[in-house]
C-alpha cells in the first residue's frame, strides 16, 4: 500500500506526461551523471524520479548542478524533463603529461620514439637529496654525506633542488606531470648539499667517491663554488679516469655582457663537463657564467620539473641546464653502450650545435639525435 501511494505522489508531481520507473533504482546498475535545472523544484524531482539521498553524490553551490548516481532510466526521464537543462554521464579525465622545452629543446623525444630512453644507465644526482615519493620519479638508492636528520636521509629533500633537478634527467613516461631526458635512467639521491642548499668541497668529493665505489655511469653535479681544491680536482679526475661521466652548472655569476672568467668549480676541472644555460630561443642566459672552461650549453631558463610533494616548479639556472647534459649522455649510452665516458663526451661536443661565442656556449646545445646520427 505505501508503495503505490509513493508511485502515485511520483505520478502527480511529473509533468509534461512523463513517468518515474516502477522498479527501484537500487535493483538496476548505476552509472554517475552530472545534471543542471533550471529551476527551484530539484528536489522535488529527484524525490519524484526515485533518487534516494544516497544517490546525490555533490550538490554544487553557485549554479543548480548535482553529481548523481542514477540508473539508466532515472537520467533518461530526467533528460527530458522541462526544468532539466542538461544531464551528462560524469566522464572519467586523466592528469595530462607535458614535455618541457628544454627537453624537446635537446631532441630527446626524437630518439624516444626509437624506444632509447636511458634503460639501466645509472645516474648520481649530487645535490640536496631526492624525494623519492614523488610520483613521477623513481629512485633506486642513494646516500647522504650528513649525520643529522633530515638531512642524513638522501630521500628527502627540504629544499627541493635536488628533486627539480633529478626531474630534468629521467621524470617518468606516464600520464602525469612532466616527461625527463632519459625517463628510464637510474636515478641515484646523493645528498651533498643540505636543506638550506649548502655544502663543502668535502661532501661533494664523497659523494664522487660513493659514485665510484657504486657503479655509478653519469654524476651530475648542479653545483659549485669559487674556490679550487685539489681533493675535488683529485677526485674528479680519479672518477672522470674510472669510466664516470662527470656533468656540472658551470655557474650563475655570469653578466648581460658576457665578459669575464667566471665558471666555478667543480666546472672548471678538465675531467668535467661545465654546461652552460641558454633560453628557449638559444640565447645565452643573462646569468650564466662564462670562460673557457665552459664546454657546452642546454636550457635553464624557465624549466618545469618535479618539486617535492608531489608538486612541480619552474626554475632558472645552469642547475637545471647540467641535467640536460646528464639526460642526452644517459640516452648515448643506451644506444651505444659499449662507449666510454671519453667516448660519450666526444660525441656530445662534436654534435652540439654551434651557437657562437665559445665561452658563452661551448660547443654549442647539446643534442640527443644529433649525438645519435654523428
């Protein structure tokens, strides 16, 4: 009996001779739509068409819109309701993936879609540790060269630095977020650098030395300072010697002009490449150092990365312009595996593309098939 006085209170409450279904809602499959009226009465027609309170998932506040699970049959009669304006299936949206300038600036996905994308090839990122819960990232180990929580965890990084840079190198090839260099290379978090961004001589050359002692292929290092050492430049070499490619910013202490001998250090030793930073037109960016230390060039003006907690950033420096080097070198070294550091090196020097002045630019920007065809 109560039944039927519902049916009939339904039946009077529709117009326009449409009818609310005799089977409940909750004995049929139900899909989530979203459904806008026109007028004051959506209650009353959700009541009528046998929405149960359950059944309205999200009542929006500034335009008359519901997320509704409903069964096939309650949108149909909704859609033709005259106080209804629209009724859509919710449908499902992916966060999208981009690819940063700089990284189809150096033609990585141009050796992407020959299925090169760094497999295996280990990197050490040297900086301020790597958040390896970031989701576009995957890192594979790592160290600290401190003793002091946090910063005694290479896995979190307090000062983002280190996750921006890593990134740049080998951010994943999935649905989200930003794609890297090399997005299938090993990232390793060698921390050497603390939250506040700072570090020694010291840490930097151990954690050479952990690279060495752990296999590592590529050390980046987007780092520096104005003072030489000879245990750097010892270890440096010592590494370079091993069979490690060595990559650093060749520094932020450039001027407008480009005047002036201003590559730090540990850019400016023989055994490792200094890269300096040019913008998405290929100029030379404002503050990169310069000098004839400085051996070859890559974006660092404006470049989107991964950032800590899961967040993205975009950053200016020869920082970021290092791990492009880093990303290109670990790709070469998928496709020719049976080269060298020495090798891998020559090869990216020699298919740069020129860019003018040699200590703005180097060789020139860095090229992935480029280095691939040469």
């Amino acid at each position: 009996m109560k039944r039927f006085i519902w049916l009939f209170a339904a039946l009077m409450m529709i117009t326009g001779g449409l009818f609310a279904s005799a089977v409940s809602a909750g004995e049929q499959d139900k899909e989530d739509y979203l459904v806008m009226f026109s007028g004051n009465a959506e209650k009353g027609l959700l009541n009528a068409f046998g929405v149960e309170d359950e059944d309205v998932l999200y009542e929006f506040e500034l335009l008359p819109v519901y997320q509704l699970s409903l069964t096939e049959g309650q949108a149909k009669g909704l859609s033709n309701h005259p106080h209804v304006e629209y009724v859509e299936e919710d449908a499902e949206v992916q966060a999208m993936q981009t690819v940063p300038y700089g990284v189809s600036q150096v033609q990585a996905p141009d050796v992407h879609r020959f299925g090169y994308f760094g497999q295996g090839v280990r990197v050490a990122i040297l900086d301020t540790g790597i958040d390896a819960n970031h989701q576009d990232l995957n890192v594979y180990g790592g160290h600290s060269v401190f003793s002091s929580w946090p910063d005694s965890n290479p896995y979190i990084d307090n000062d983002g630095h280190g996750t921006h840079v890593a990134g740049t190198v080998a951010a994943l090839n999935n649905s989200v977020g930003v794609l890297g260099v090399a997005p299938q290379a090993r990232l390793y978090a060698v921390k050497v650098l603390d939250q506040n961004g700072s570090g020694s001589n010291a840490g930097i050359a151990q954690g050479i030395e952990w690279s060495i002692l752990n296999n590592m292929d590529i050390v980046n290092m987007s780092l520096g300072g104005p003072t030489d050492s000879s245990i750097l430049r010892a270890y440096s070499d010592y590494a370079y010697n091993q069979g490690l490619l060595l990559i650093a910013a060749a520094g932020n202490s450039g001027n407008a002009s480009g005047t002036g001998d201003s590559v730090g250090y540990p850019a400016k030793y023989d055994s490792v490449m200094a890269v300096g930073a040019v913008d998405a037109n290929n100029n030379r960016a404002s503050f990169s150092s310069t000098g004839p230390a400085v051996e070859i060039a890559a974006p660092g003006v404006s470049i989107q990365s991964t950032y800590p907690n899961n967040g993205y950033r975009s950053l200016n420096g020869t920082s970021m312009a290092a791990p492009h080097v880093a990303g290109v070198a670990a790709l070469l070294m998928h496709y020719r595996p049976n080269y060298s550091a020495q090798q891998v090196r020559s090869v990216l020097n020699n298919s740069a593309q020129p860019l003018g002045n040699s200590n703005h630019f180097g060789n020139g920007l860095v090229g992935a098939y480029r280095a691939f065809v040469y």
